[in-house]
C-alpha cells in the first residue's frame, strides 16, 4: 500500500449517507428475499438482467451483421 498516494478524509456525511443507502438496499433485498426465496430471487434478478441488456446487446448484434457484407441483411 505504500505505493498508493495518502488518500484525503472524506467528509462524514458523505459517509452517512453511502451508509444510509448501503442499509436500504439491504433491506428492501431481505424482504424481497423473505417473500420469494433466495432461490426465486436469484432466478428473477437474473431474467431482469437479461431483459434489461438484450436491447443494447441485439442492436450491436444487428450492427455487425449489417457490416458483413456478403450476408445482404439490410
């Protein structure tokens, strides 16, 4: 770690409040594991993922296929 450059303070309400969200994430994801399951809960934040990113990931697939120019997809 001595290779590192000293890190200023940061100011304590910065902290409180990192801490505040860190407490309500972790809340909201007990309750949310206590009604559906830990098994239940992993499956939806999985499938809400992959909704989430097949926009993006279909367009830049659509936008190699389109360079590709002996597959004549317009």
């Amino acid at each position: 770690m001595s290779v590192f450059p000293t890190i200023p303070a940061i100011d304590p309400s910065i902290v409180t409040a990192g801490n505040w969200i860190t407490t309500t994430i972790g809340s909201g994801a007990a309750f949310a594991q206590f009604l559906y399951g830990t098994t239940l809960l992993t499956a939806l934040i999985g499938i809400s993922i992959s909704i989430w990113a097949f926009e993006p990931i279909y367009h830049a697939v659509m936008w190699v296929i389109h360079k590709v120019p002996f597959l004549n997809v317009h």
